[in-house]
C-alpha cells in the first residue's frame, strides 16, 4: 500500500468537499505497531479515519464530508483490500473551540509562497 498517495487522496478528496479551508487542513497517518484485530491474526489490517473538524457545521455537511473522504479511502485501498484483511471505518469529531488552542503562521507563509508562483 501506497501510503504517501493514500494521504495525498484523502486531502485532495477533502479540498475538494469545499468544506474545509485550506489553509486549515492537515492529514496524517499514524502508524500502530501492537493492535489484535478479530481473531488475531497477523495479516488482518485497519485503517480508521478519524475527522477532526472545527464546530458548528450541520448534519448534513458533516455528512457529505464523511461520505466523500471515505469513498475517497475505500477507493484508494480497494485493490489492497481485495487481496487482504482490511478493515475499514471512519468517524467525524467536532472540535470544542472553547477547548482547543492554536497558534500557526501557515496561512502567511502558503500566502507568501502563492505570491512567489505569480
């Protein structure tokens, strides 16, 4: 599995919802090492995608995020998971804003960067 192109899918894939901002958007993949799935053996596989998004977006949007980013996983893990035991699930988490603290200077920067292509 392509990894790499996996979380290049998933972002574009996202961008493209017009949902998220991009200057906003982050995707990472974090490897488990130690995890037992179903009956234990070695080749069964997951990916569980977890998507954080900022509060106060309706239903349906989170919705048709959701449906699109993991259309966009299934699709780019189908060829894998034909050949293997591969679990696959997601879930949408809204971020409290009055519990979450940023601090970031990558919109001045990807703005500076775009002023540099003109």
């Amino acid at each position: 599995m392509d990894l790499p192109a996996l979380a290049t899918r998933l972002h574009e894939a996202a961008l493209a919802t017009g949902i998220f901002p991009e200057k906003g958007l982050r995707t990472r993949l974090v490897s488990r090492v130690d995890y037992r799935i179903a009956d234990g053996h070695t080749d069964n596989a997951f990916i569980h995608l977890v998507l954080r998004i900022g509060f106060g977006r309706d239903l349906e949007t989170r919705k048709r995020a959701g449906d699109a980013i993991f259309q966009a996983l299934c699709d780019g893990v189908a060829d894998d998971q034909a050949r293997n035991p591969l679990a696959l699930s997601c879930e949408i988490q809204e971020i409290d804003p009055e519990l979450s603290w940023k601090k970031n200077n990558l919109a001045e920067w990807i703005d500076r960067r775009s002023g540099e292509s003109e």
